[in-house]
C-alpha cells in the first residue's frame, strides 16, 4: 500500500494504491481550517492581508516609480514662461507622492514575508504567529495610502505635469487634459468613498456573522461538556 499526503489551505487528501484490486482511491481527510472555527476565521483574515499587502506593493512601485521618472526625465526650455510656483507646486506634488507611496511600500515589505511564510508551512497552530492581526492597523493604512490617497495625487500629478510640459507649447493641450482630468478625479472620489462605505457594511455584516458561528460553536462545547 502506498499513501500519498497532500495538504492545502484548507483540504487534506490521502491517496492509496489497492494490491489486490488494482485501483486507486482517494479520501479526504477532515479539514484542517474550517471556516466555522477560531483557526479558520483567522486564516482568512491572514490571505486577506497578504492580498492586500501584495496589492499594495505592486501599485506602489509601480506609481512612485512613474512620478520619479517624471521629474527626472522632465525637460524644460530655457528661457521658459512657465511661472515658479507650477514648479513649487510640481515638486510638492512629486514628493508627496513618491513619499505616500514609498511609506505603503515599506509597511508592505516589512510584514509580508512574515505572512507570506507562515501562509507556505501551511500548519493551522502556526496561524498564531502570523502578524496579520497585530499589524492590522499597518495594513490598512498601507492599502489606504496606495490605493486611494496614492491613486488622488498620482492623477493630480498627471495634470500639473501636462501643464509644466506643455506651458511654452499649448496652452489648449494643457487645459484640455485638466478638463479630463477633473471628471476622472470626481469620479474615482465618488467611487471611493461607494467601494469603502459598501466594504465597511460586508466587514460589520461578516463580524455579526463570525461571531454568530463562535457562539454556536460555545454552546456545542457547553453542550459536550455538560453532557460528559
């Protein structure tokens, strides 16, 4: 006979050769993170974490990346009509942005190998040395700054950077990329505060739920226990 293990997030499998029939069959082994236990519910806040994290790490880079090649890259004709403060206002921006983003970066860097490898042992005790519930607050004001406040100023970095290109050459161009840019912004700001207040109502709606299923599970244990 020959079994085989094989274990994921939440299944476990054993495999095994019959010798006198000559099949193979497979049988499920008990679960090992079920959704309705304390270990289950906080194996899913922790993958709900590192997906954030991961989020939060690629747009991150890749936007403050973008906004520092911009400012170098920049290229300006001397003499030129385009009055300081743009230029004030350009860096300001350009820094704020590379600095938010720079800032969600690092949160993520820091706490998402610690996630990312007691996600890969698999092992359900194991979850309790996972940082995800300790640095919930670090993770949500990463993703926060990436995603909402990091996309804000990336786009109004978009428009003042057309207008600091374009100053000496089009004034039409410039001014026709801060008319798109505008509905852009008013409606990534509505959506925004829609997507959150919607995922606040499914995180307060999920609690009441998980809580829900604890006080099941203390009253079965009550019930073993007086039972014994």
């Amino acid at each position: 006979m020959l079994d085989e293990e094989s274990t994921g997030s939440s299944r476990c499998y054993c495999r095994y050769y019959d010798v006198e029939t000559g099949k193979n069959f497979q049988r499920q082994k008990p679960s090992l993170t079920s959704s309705n236990t304390p270990e289950g519910l906080s194996w899913r806040r922790l993958h709900m974490s590192r997906a954030k994290l991961k989020a939060t790490a690629t747009t991150s880079e890749l936007l403050s990346g973008f906004a520092m090649i911009a400012m170098v890259e920049l290229q300006i004709n001397t003499p030129t009509s385009v009055p300081e403060w743009l230029f004030v206002l350009f860096a300001v921006c350009t820094t704020v942005l590379v600095a938010v983003h720079i800032f969600a970066l690092m949160i993520s860097t820091y706490i998402l190998p610690n996630i990312e490898a007691i996600a890969k042992l698999e092992v359900c005790e194991m979850v309790k040395e996972s940082p995800h519930e300790r640095m919930k607050g670090f993770i949500e004001i990463a993703w926060a700054f990436s995603t909402i406040l990091g996309l804000f100023l990336f786009l109004i970095e978009i428009a003042i950077l057309c207008w600091v290109k374009f100053w000496d050459y089009s004034f039409a161009a410039a001014a026709a990329a801060t008319i798109i840019v505008i509905p852009v912004l008013i409606t990534f700001v509505l959506f925004a505060a829609h997507f959150y207040h919607s995922l606040v109502v499914y995180k307060c709606d999920k609690s009441s739920s998980d809580m829900a299923k604890l006080e099941d599970i203390k009253k079965q244990l009550d019930e073993v226990t007086v039972t014994i």
